[in-house]
C-alpha cells in the first residue's frame, strides 16, 4: 500500500513539473560566448576555439567591446566579474573605477552646497581612475592559459580592420553627437557622422592595444599610457594623476551566494549593490509561489515591486565600498529581518514608498555598461558587466589612445538625498572620498541548479540592472521560458524613488495597469522602450547550451 501511494504521489509530481521549454535561441553544444556585438563574441569564441578558457575569452571579449562597442566596451571604465570554476570553485573580481586621489565630498557641490549640474557627469571632471586593464590582466595572471600576445591578437586584427557600424549603433552616435562635440570640439574622430554601413577605424586605439599587449598592465598605470592619459585628464579640467593611475589596483571579492529554492545565486557583492539587492528581492518572494500567479500578471507585478521598493530602500542607505564603510551584511540578509520588511505587504493595496524607509539596524559606527556572458569547454563559467557608466561615459575622448573616459564618480551620491543620474538617492555610506570605490548596481551572476551550473546572467542598465537580471531567472525558473524568451519577455521596474513602476513601452496591457493603479500603484507615464540589455547562457537538460542574446541591441551568441 505504502509503495502504491508512493507511486501515486510520483506519478502525481511528475504530471505537475512542466517539460522544459523548448530552446527559441541559438543552441551550441560545447562553449558559448554571448555579447553586445556579434564581434566581440566572435573573438571569445575564436580564443576558446584555439583551446583557450573562459578567463582567456574574458579577456578577449572586455577588449573587443571597447573597439566595437565603445558605448559602452572600454579601456577607460571599470567593471566586476564573477566566475564559477567547474570544479565548484567560484570567486568575484572588482575592477571598478575609484575616486582620484584630490577627490572629496564636496566636489561636485557650488558655494551654497547645491549639486553643479554636468560636473559629475559630463567631461574630465567626472571621470574615476579607470580599472579595466588592472581587471583583466588580474584575471589573466590567476587563471589565463594562452599568452596575452595571442589572445589580443584576434582584437589587433579587429581594431585594424575596423568596425562596421550597425544602424543601432550610427543612432547612438547620432542622440549623444552633440555632448561628443561639446566636450571634444571638432577635431575628434567621433566630430565625424558615422552612417549605418560605415567603418569606424580607431588607429589611437591601435597603437594602444599594441603597447599593451608587449608592455602588460604597467604600459596602462605606468607607461606612456599613463602618461598621456593623466596630462590629458587634467588639462581638461579633470581630477585623475600619474600617482592615481599608478596606485590602482583590482581586487578579489568575495560573491554574495544565496539559495532561491532548489537555485544558488552566486553574484557581485559591494562595491556593487547588485548581489545583495537581488538576495534581498529574492528572499523575500521565496514564500510565495509566483510561477502560480502567471507570468508578468498583477499579482508577480505587485510581489516583485514590493520586494524591489523595500531592497533599494536598503540600497540606498546602507551599501557603498566595503573598504570605506561597514556594511551590516550578516542582518540585510537575513531570514528574521527579510521576513520583517515585508510584514506590512498585502496583495490588496500598494505599500506607498513614502511609508518605507531603509530597516532600522544598530550598525557599530567605525566610521551605459554592457553585460557578457561566457561558458567554456570545459564547463568554466564567467560573467562580466563593464561599463562607462552613461553613454560614452563622460563622452571625453583622447584621439592619441583612442578610448572614451567614465563619468562613473555620478555613481556616488553628490549630496545625501539628491537623486544621481539613474535617479538614486544615496546616503552618507556612499559619499565620495579619496580612493573610495563608488556604489554600482552591476549584477554579474552564476546560477547553480542541482550543484551544476545552470545559467550565467547579467545586464547594463544602471538601477534597472538588478530588476532586469531577478527577473530573467525568474522568467526561466518560474515561468518556464527559454533563456532566449526570458531574456525577450518584455520588463518592469521599482526602486522605492521615485514612487512608480516603469513598464517597457511593448507587452504591459492597459487593463493590468488599471488594475494596478486601482490598488495605488503609481505607473511612470514617461515612454520607456527598453529596461535593460540581458546576455545570458543557460544549460540544457543534456548539457548544451542556450544563449539569450537580447533582442533589444545587436546582441549576439556565438558558440560551438
Ligand atoms: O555601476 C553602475 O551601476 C552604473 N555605472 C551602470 C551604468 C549602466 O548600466 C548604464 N547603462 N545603461
């Protein structure tokens, strides 16, 4: 009887889980890079085919972006890479931009303590030591097995060929011409209008590349490199020294690691928000059974924006560099606590932000971006977001080394209370100070299913970065979509300020957001066509691999 009733509750489980969904994006069976531009993650690709791994093709594809996608691909920002070894071991690395050494609270504030507007955004004024070089040859040194000469020699090739301008592309270049111009003059490469079709040839970054690739990370934080660089920056009114560029340093992290069910999350930790934010959103949905409630419907609508309005009300208060501030990570995530914020949530009516401050804890006082995903041959894991923070960073661009410049010290919170461009308001914790790491929202994560790696996920997007990754493995683990569909499905967005949810312009009905406003919800009513740019990887039931390359750019999988 006993086995019977076994049998039966099998039976019964097994008609419940839903067969997995059927692949919608490109399949490759043993590697897989997945990118902004189909070039980049050609030139992972070819690495890996050579025999290289994943920390190889890392190396190759941060540097390829910065040819074909300087939007956002860089030598003059920074980013943060997780990684997941296929022995199990995992591990974060931190090459975010830092404060220059003359940098201090005040900077970017007039005499009547007012924020400058433009002067943390726009020009040499808002550019950070830039950590990119530091980051991948720290990746290089730990973990890389071809020679650098051979792994940039796929990236020469391309800077020299050039670069066929998409027409997405030659629009973005179109929208940001003006503060190019007005930051650079005429005589820039980018003073040129570039149509879709063109080639953009950057023989500055050239000759850079070149440098780099015989000098190693000296050439960039102590070489001619540096050299022309810091007389650049500060001739143009910016903050960044020989002696800053000489000090910086990547560093190892430890990952936030978290369960979701039968998941590990494995993702960046601060200075970036992004792991922790999306543990906390995580942990405080896990009760519920959102796959019941339907994909995108008002009910996961209102659980995931109460989730997200209380986890950036923490953001906000709480995080910024660990080396500066003392995080109160032990109780922010928390069981008791995570349970205790959403004690006041009802399905009935939305919880107003102006009701929800940041948690009270006892703290003992001592005092535009682009995601890529790689999976390896071998089974080795990495996951990488870098970024410029906006549009061609400060759109400050040095001809001679053929690379834009951050504006990433926006990152920081120019004056408690006022909102930066991502519309966050910051506290004291990320304040700006000398050498200081500023907040990021950047959220590379490792997903693990069943001890084995399942998906590699990440997005630009600034605070909209960690809504948009959350809800990509929600969309394949809950709602039971391809990777590529997830990373399709259509996005919303709620970060506890301003009060409202933004929805994606496509897929979000008018009858759903009536419904949600008759709850009390307030819906942005500013046009938003895309939230976030999501390359995923996901790993199929008989190993392959599926990329989710995002419709939404000129993303590209490439794999074999
Ligand atoms: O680190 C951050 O959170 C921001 N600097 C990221 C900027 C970004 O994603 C811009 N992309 N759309």
């Amino acid at each position: 009887m006993r086995i019977l009733i076994l049998l039966f509750a099998f039976f019964l489980f097994a008609q419940c889980t839903p067969p997995p969904p059927i692949p919608t994006g490109v399949v490759s069976k043993n590697a897989m890079v997945v990118s902004a531009r189909e070039e980049a993650s050609k030139v992972g690709t070819a690495i890996l085919q050579k025999g290289g791994n994943a920390f190889d093709a890392m190396v190759g594809t941060e540097l390829a972006l910065a040819v074909a996608y300087p939007f956002a691909g860089n030598l003059g920002g920074g980013g943060f890479m997780v990684y997941r070894k296929n022995d199990g071991n995992i591990g974060a690395l931190d090459y975010r931009e830092k404060a220059p050494l003359a940098a201090h609270k005040d900077m970017y504030l007039d005499s009547l303590g007012n924020v400058i507007p433009g002067k943390s955004t726009l020009g040499a004024s808002a550019v950070g030591v830039p950590g990119t070089i530091a980051g991948i040859f720290e990746v290089h040194d730990k973990f890389g097995t071809l020679p650098i000469k051979e792994i940039m020699d796929p990236v020469i090739k391309l800077v020299d060929q050039g670069v066929q301008v998409t027409s997405k592309q030659a629009d973005r270049l179109d929208k940001y011409w003006d503060q190019i111009k007005s930051v650079n003059g005429e005589s820039t490469l980018f003073y040129n209008k570039c149509d879709a079709g063109d080639t953009l040839r950057y023989p500055g970054l050239a000759s850079t590349l070149r440098r780099i690739a015989i000098n190693g990370r000296d050439e960039f934080y102590k070489g001619k490199t540096a050299k022309i660089l810091a007389k650049f920056i500060l001739e143009k009114g910016g903050y960044v020294t020989e002696e800053d560029l000489a000090r910086y340093e990547a560093k190892w992290r430890q990952p936030v690691v978290f369960n979701y069910k039968d998941l590990r999350i494995i993702s960046m930790s601060p200075p970036s928000s992004g792991g922790v934010t999306i543990n906390q959103i995580f942990k405080m949905i896990e009760s519920y059974d959102i796959s019941e409630f339907g994909h995108n419907s008002a009910k996961s609508i209102q659980l995931f924006t109460e989730a997200a309005r209380r986890a950036y009300a923490d953001r906000n208060f709480f995080l910024g560099d660990p080396d500066f501030v003392v995080i109160p990570l032990d109780v922010l995530l928390s069981k008791k606590y995570l349970q205790a914020r959403m004690e006041n949530f009802s399905f009935d009516s939305a919880t107003l932000s102006s009701e929800v401050q940041h948690g009270r804890i006892e703290i003992m006082e001592s005092n535009e971006t682009t995601h890529y995903s790689i999976v390896d041959q071998m089974g080795n894991a990495v996951s990488v977001t870098t970024t410029l923070n906006g549009a061609y960073g400060s759109k400050l661009y040095n001809d001679e080394l053929g690379f834009f410049l951050n504006n990433e010290m926006d990152d920081f919170s120019a004056k408690p209370g006022e909102p930066n461009m991502f519309g966050l308001i910051g506290a004291e914790a990320n304040s700006i100070a000398a050498e200081k790491r500023m907040l990021s929202s950047m959220t590379p994560t490792i997903v693990e299913k069943d001890g084995k790696l399942w998906m590699v996920v990440g997005s630009p997007g600034g605070s909209t970065i960690i809504t948009a990754v959350a809800q990509t493995i929600l969309n394949t683990y809950e709602f039971n979509l391809s990777m590529q569909e997830s990373v399709n499905a259509p996005r919303f967005h709620h970060q506890w300020l301003p009060d409202h949810i933004v929805f994606e312009t496509e897929g979000f009905s008018d009858a759903l957001k009536i419904e949600l406003k008759s709850k009390g919800y307030h819906i942005s009513e500013k046009p938003t066509p895309i939230l976030g740019k999501v390359d995923a990887i996901l790993v199929l039931p008989d190993g392959s691999l599926e990329g989710g390359a995002d419709k939404r750019g000129d993303d590209t999988a490439v794999g074999f």
